[in-house]
C-alpha cells in the first residue's frame, strides 16, 4: 500500500493558496512552529545551556550565530578559542538595544507571520526568574500571535512536571524538550507522568528529533523510536518531531501514519535543498499528497538560518507543491493542532 497515492483528506483548516492572474502563486499566512523570542539576557541563557551541555554547537553553527546577531565571525572564532563566555560576549556585547515587542511583532507582520510557537527554557535568568516565566510575561498581551511552548529538563522527573504546571497556569499553550541537552530518554518511564500531565493539559510537545551534534550524549536521544514509544504509550499526547527527525524521515513519516497525534516540523533545514538528490527529504515530497499533507509543520528555528523568514516560506513555495499541501505546510496543520490543544483543554 502506498499512502501518498491516494487522495488526502483535508483537516478542514487550510485555506486554499491564492494564485494571481499571471500565475504566481501569491504565498498564504505563515505559521513558525519553532520560534526563539528573547531578550539579551534570555539569549545569553540559551547560549551558555548550549556551551555547557553541547559545547559543538557554539563551534559548528559559529556562522549563523554571527549572522544572526551581527557579530564579527572572524572576532568570535578568536575568543572561542580561548573562552567560550568570551564568545558569547562577541556575539551579545554591551550597548545593544533592549528588545522590543512592538518591533519583533512588526517584523513577524512583514513577513507574513500571523502567529509563532515560542520555545521556553527552564532556565534562570539573573533576575531569579525562569525564561518560561520572562516569555509568558512578555507575551501576555499579544497570545493570539506569540504562543509559549514552556521548556521542560527531563533531568529531574518532579521538577519537570511542576515546571509543567507552573507554566501552564500561566497560559503556556505547548512544551518543549531537547533531550541531547539533558542527556536523558524521554521515552523512559520515570518521565510518564510527564508526557500523561501534558496529554491532559492539551500541552502538546515539541521534541528534538533526529541528528544532533552533542558528542558527549548518544545519537539515538529523540529518534523516531523515541517518538513511536511515547506516541504508543501515550495515545492522547500531541507530539512535534522538531527537525522531522532528519535524517530519518521517512521513518518518522511512517510514526506520523501510524499515530494522529504526531506531526513533524521542519525547522533548522532549508526547504530548497529538499528536492536534492540525498538530502534525506524524497520521502517528504513524495508523501506530500497523501500521508504527510496534514502531519508537516513550517518552522525556522529563528538563528539557524538567519534571514527573513518570509523568504524561508518562498523558498516552500518554490517547491512547486500542490496549493492545499503549500498552505497545510505553512499555517493550516499548525492551527489544526493549536484548535485541537486548545479543544482539549477547553474539554
């Protein structure tokens, strides 16, 4: 039986694409499954989480982080080299402007972006303060736009799950989790109370799957075999594959096939590599129609692939998929599964 052969069936959802007289397809609102909104200080946590817990990703995305904050790549480099807080101090140095709301919400409208999943952190801030609790005081206001997905560490089981409800008191609407950062199995069954707490929160759960860079933690943490245990284990959890469990695509597709409550997201990789020979995402594409038309999700992991976001969508919509899979991909499956959460915990 081959899935994508035959016909999808729409989540009721997705508007369809408009295309304009001379044939462009004119792209349809945007919705990023996997966005970072903080402040310096907040950033500086994020950073200094990476450098302590997968100090590789400071080195192998040097880059992009200088591309995103506007650093001296030649500057960083030289300070990695000697101190990773050095480093860090290169790419957030004094002076810069605070962050602004107002603007980071203008910029989302230019870009087409009408909401955004924020990824939290339970980390502290200097003020005492976790970034879950900073992120859902800033976005108080503007929830219909900016949703917090409270970050969880599996480290410890009880923490984890009053961080859980902490958060969601204060209106988180999702969570998430990196298990290469923890170094932990999220499908361990100390953590179920977790994943059951979530389940019945309508909290679903953006997950870390697929390759990661951690060399001090096993390349297994997150895979799809992560993902198929907990979504059988746990048949009303929401899960996000973040990353699509790339490079093991078509494995998680088949997890997505066999579980309605799994969805993949494809952030940190650029939709125009996909149609390459070896880029790991034939089994995406081919599936398009069929299985995995309602299952995939738009993200852009904010400073993996810094630049506009909206041209990330255009490079989507250069792909030349069917007008209901671009407009499923970009913004309909993630407002199905947030009126599906948000179903839930109405019930």
């Amino acid at each position: 039986m081959n899935p994508s052969s035959g016909p999808a069936t729409s989540n009721g959802t997705a508007t369809a694409t408009v295309v304009a007289d001379a044939g462009v397809r004119v792209r349809p609102p945007v919705v990023d499954a996997c966005s970072l909104v903080y402040d310096d200080a907040g950033w500086r946590v994020y950073l200094n989480r990476l450098g302590e817990n997968a100090p590789e990703y400071l080195d192998v995305f040097s880059a992009s982080f200088c591309r995103y904050f506007g650093a001296s790549h030649t500057a960083y480099r030289d300070a990695l080299a000697l101190r990773r807080q050095d480093a860090v101090d290169v790419l957030l140095p004094p002076g810069r402007p605070p962050f602004d709301l107002a603007a980071h919400l203008a910029d989302r409208e230019r870009q087409g972006v009408t909401r955004e999943f924020a990824m939290g952190s339970p980390e502290r801030l200097p003020d005492g303060r976790t970034v879950n609790e900073w992120l859902l005081e800033t976005v108080r206001g503007v929830t219909d736009r900016v949703q917090v997905w409270a970050g969880l560490s599996l480290r410890d089981p009880a923490g984890a799950l009053r961080e859980l409800e902490r958060s969601a008191a204060a209106g988180a609407r999702g969570l998430c989790v990196i298990p290469f950062l923890d170094g932990t199995d999220p499908a361990d069954p100390r953590f179920s109370p977790v994943w059951d707490a979530a389940a019945a929160a309508g909290l679903p759960v953006w997950l870390h799957t697929g390759h990661h860079f951690a060399r001090s933690h096993p390349s297994g943490l997150g895979s799809w075999r992560t993902v198929e245990a907990l979504a059988g284990r746990h048949r009303e959890l929401l899960l996000v594959a973040g990353h699509a469990g790339w490079p093991d695509v078509q494995e998680m597709l088949l997890t997505a096939a066999r579980h309605p409550g799994v969805f993949l997201e494809f952030s940190s990789h650029r939709p125009r590599h996909m149609p390459k020979p070896g880029s790991g995402w034939e089994p995406l594409l081919h599936h398009a129609r069929g299985m995995a038309r309602d299952r995939v999700l738009f993200g852009t992991s904010t400073w993996v692939n810094p630049g506009p976001t909206g041209s990330l969508a255009d490079e989507l919509a250069a792909l030349a998929l069917p007008a209901e899979v671009f407009t499923a991909w970009l913004s309909g499956n993630a407002e199905a599964l947030a009126a599906r959460a948000a179903g839930t915990r109405a019930g």
